[in-house]
C-alpha cells in the first residue's frame, strides 16, 4: 500500500479535490494508541490489488494536531482517533473509528 502524507492543509485540500476523479480514504491515526496500531496494522494487511485505484492518505495525528482539526473543519465530522473517512465528490459517505475501521469497506464505495 501507498500512503500519502497529510502534513499541510494544501495537502487536505488535494485530498478533497481527488475524491472528485475516485475514491479517497483518509485514515487518522495516533502513534502512542495501541487501537490506533492495531486498526492501522489491520487496514494495511488487508489493503489488496482491487484497492489500486483508491487514494489513501495517513495522518499523524500526535504531529498534525491541525490537519485533524481542518478535517473536521472542512468536511464537518467529530474527531476520533483512529479514524478512517472514505471521501466521494468532496464529501465523507462513510467514516467509522476504533474497532469499526475495516478495509473491506472501503470496497462497497468502489
């Protein structure tokens, strides 16, 4: 898997504008978490080939405390941590958290 880097609220404003041409996922992830290792260990072994034209971002949250704020900003959804967004035209059309982040589902929005 592929990760791009949210480090900049430009790089959250590409990530937005992307999900227009395909579908984005965001995944927020805190490194002193065990869930969030857990989820994030778990979403990386079961990213797979059919996942190949879905654009997935990582954030690091303990790092990018104002990107996670931005997100929520901008695409109006309640922090959580971990966290994954499936962004379609701009807009979240699913997000889940803790135990509930599962790779699979981002193949219903292919």
């Amino acid at each position: 898997m592929n990760w791009k880097h949210l480090t900049s609220a430009g790089d959250l404003d590409n990530a937005i504008s992307a999900s227009d041409l395909g579908t984005v996922v965001l995944f927020k992830h805190s490194t002193r978490c065990s869930v969030s290792r857990m989820a994030l260990k778990m979403f990386e072994q079961g990213w797979d080939e059919s996942l190949k034209d879905v654009t997935a971002y990582y954030l690091d949250l303990l790092e990018n405390r104002p990107i996670s704020a931005a997100i929520g900003e901008k695409l109006n959804i309640e922090h959580q941590s971990p966290q994954m967004l499936i962004l379609k035209n701009g807009q979240v059309v699913h997000h889940s958290n803790h135990h509930d982040i599962d790779v699979n589902t981002v193949k219903n929005y292919l």
